[in-house]
C-alpha cells in the first residue's frame, strides 16, 4: 500500500502521483475519462487535478468539459469522499482574472460542473499582479469560511508575489497557500529553482508540478527521426534539439535500464525526490499509459540515480 503524502500545512493527505484531467473531454472522451479515473483510483490513486479552462482551447469546446467528465465521473462512482479534487481560477473564459466577485462566481461555477459542494485544493491559476494580494486572499478566504473550498494554492506566480501573500495571510489570520504548482521537470528547472522554491521551502508549502514529463519528451518515445501521434508533439520535440534534452534521454535511458524501470516513471521519480515536491501531475489519455506513472510511488532512485539526471538536467 502506497503511503499517501501530506501537502504542506493541510490536512489533505494524497498520492505521490497526482493524475492531470487537462486531456479530460479533450483527446480522452467521456468513456476513455472514465476508464483512466478508474484505473488510477484503482491502483490506489486519490489526487486528481483539473482547472476550469480545461478544454476552452480545442475547437467547439468553451470551458468546463474536464471538469464536467470528473463530476459525472464521482456522481456515477459515488466516491467523492475518497477524491481530492483540485482546480483552478483566473482563466475560464467566462471567469476571467483574479478580482475578488470573480473568483468567487468561477468557485460556484466550478462546484456546479464538479456536482459537489467543496473543493479540495483551489489555485490561482495564474497570478495577476496588477491584483491586490489582499483581494485575492480575501476572497479565498471567503471561499474557505463558506466551506466551499477544503484548502488555497497558487500555482504561476512569482517569488515575491508568494512571499507578500503569505505574509498577508498570516498578518491578518486568513486562509494560507498550502501548495504550489509550478512548470517543473527534468528539461525545465529554471522556472522554479531558486527564490520560488526558496519561499516554498521556508514556509512549508507542497510543490505539485505541471508538465512533469515535458509534455511528454520525458516518456522517452521522442527520438531523432520518429513522428508521435499527441496533440502536444510540437511543444515536446522542441527538447530533442537541445543538448540539454538529448543529455537527459540519454542518462534516463541508463537509469531506467539499471532500475529495469521505464523511462517516464525515472523522470517522475527525479521530481518527486526534490526538495518540497509532494506530487508531480502526470496525465494519461488512456489506461496504456498509466502504470509507468503509477509505478512513480514505488520507486525510490539512488543518490547515484539522482546526481546522474540533475548533472544531465544542468
């Protein structure tokens, strides 16, 4: 039995592998959705992580779909204790930006969809500077004292931006970030090394990145020379023309050949062993391709291992 991982100051406890539903309505429809959610919380997942602009971006879709398959989803499985479920505010194209009336109308949106009357964990989705922190907060409060929201994230933002909302928070007593989601992975580590991870490590916040496997480059099936079928080929293939990305395939090919593991589930076992990584977010548009994300909970590399990627990764 995999053991479940506090995040942060919260009392939600979750799986080391947090299943992504941006595919959710969007290159996996509601059956295949159904199948993959069953899949994961069968292998004793429970951290599933929408936001509420999943899937505006594909055509004829306006918002909502991700969220819409996982309520249905809980509503026909009748599980909805046994789920942490966290989304998002700030991108929906109907509940644009972080002002206070807004998060709070996109919060009552997002709980429709869900069919559920709480959130576990609510990010910003991304942060909007020109926002009063104090306004933010305070509506994420507001949501936490009305119960319709379990915990509060921030996921895009800056250093300083974290640190100025923390401190208020804690100034006037009001409802703290307890996590994190920043762009973190082997291929990409600038993003969130160094001050982000900073205020995180100092106030005991849990990181939970997006795009753990480079949108898909670290699964390992990008080589000089093939063609993959994936809406998001475009963005992963970019990494095979850096030396950085051929560096990293070529020490994960090794260690996933000593560990006798498969390729995504090293790249996600050297995120998860970051310092203040509590889950990385790894998606799955179907049921093939989810025990080499599952398989992240058991397995624990080397120091070796991890010297190995982060000089590749350097």
């Amino acid at each position: 039995m995999t053991s479940l991982r506090k995040l942060g100051s919260s009392d939600l406890e979750v799986f080391p592998l947090s299943l992504g539903g941006n595919v959710f309505g969007w290159t996996a429809d509601e059956a295949q959705s159904f199948t993959v959610l069953d899949a994961y919380t069968a292998a004793g997942g429970n951290f599933v992580d929408t936001a509420d602009v999943y899937s505006a971006w594909a055509p004829g879709n306006k918002g909502g779909e991700s969220e819409t398959v996982i309520g249905k989803w809980i509503a026909a499985r009748g599980n909805r204790s046994d789920v942490i479920i966290a989304t998002k505010v700030s991108q929906h194209p109907e509940y644009k930006g972080l002002g206070a009336a807004n998060i709070k109308a996109a919060a009552d949106a997002s709980l429709r969809r869900l069919g559920t009357d709480y959130i576990d964990l609510y990010y910003t989705h991304f942060d909007q500077p020109e926002v009063p922190v104090e306004e933010i907060i305070g509506a994420l409060d507001d949501l936490v004292k009305a119960g319709k929201v379990r915990a509060v994230a921030a996921s895009n933002i800056s250093a300083e931006r974290l640190q100025a909302s923390l401190d208020f928070s804690e100034r006037e007593n009001l409802a703290r970030y307890v996590a994190l989601q920043p762009h973190y992975n082997l291929v990409s580590r600038d993003t969130y090394e160094g001050p982000l991870q900073d205020v995180a490590a100092r106030a005991g916040l849990a990181a939970v990145p997006y795009y753990a496997l480079a949108s898909g480059f670290l699964t390992g099936k990008y080589r000089p020379g093939t063609t993959v079928d994936s809406a998001r080929a475009q963005g992963a293939g970019k990494h095979l023309e850096t030396e950085r990305g051929r560096r990293v395939l070529a020490a994960l090919d090794e260690v996933a050949q000593e560990r006798d593991a498969q390729i995504p589930t090293v790249a996600l076992a050297w995120l998860a062993a970051q310092p203040t990584v509590a889950a990385p977010i790894a998606s799955a548009r179907t049921v093939e391709q989810l025990p080499a994300l599952l398989a992240v909970a058991d397995l624990t590399l080397t120091e070796k291992d991890l010297a190995r990627l982060t000089e590749a990764s350097a």
